[in-house]
C-alpha cells in the first residue's frame, strides 16, 4: 500500500502531516550530488504517534 502523502518535499518550511491522524512529521535534510554541486532534499520522516495506524517506532532504519 502506497503512502498518499510525498516521501520528499522541495520546501523545508512545509509543514507535513501524517494521512492517517493528522499529527505534524519530522522533516529531515538529505542532500544529493547533482552536476558536481550538493544539492538539499528534505525527507520527510514517519509517524511517531503511538496511537497512529502509521506508527513507526523510533530506531527503525528507514
């Protein structure tokens, strides 16, 4: 089952939110090599809300 909300954002000040609870996500920087310059990627994070059906327990290698 695909996710609805986006793994990645362009805008690091958007505030993403779980699709199954509403609780906000953490937004995490990555960044990728493109045309010999670093370029930065926010990912954004799981749902750390225990009561959430799209609870990923902290630790979890994502």
């Amino acid at each position: 089952m695909t996710e609805a909300a986006p793994h990645t954002t362009r805008d690091p000040r958007a505030e993403r939110r779980c699709a199954a609870c509403g609780e906000p996500r953490e937004v995490h920087a990555r960044r990728h090599k493109v045309l010999g310059a670093w370029v930065p990627e926010w990912a954004v994070g799981p749902c750390r809300n225990p009561r959430c059906e799209r609870y990923e327990p902290p630790g979890d290698a994502p």
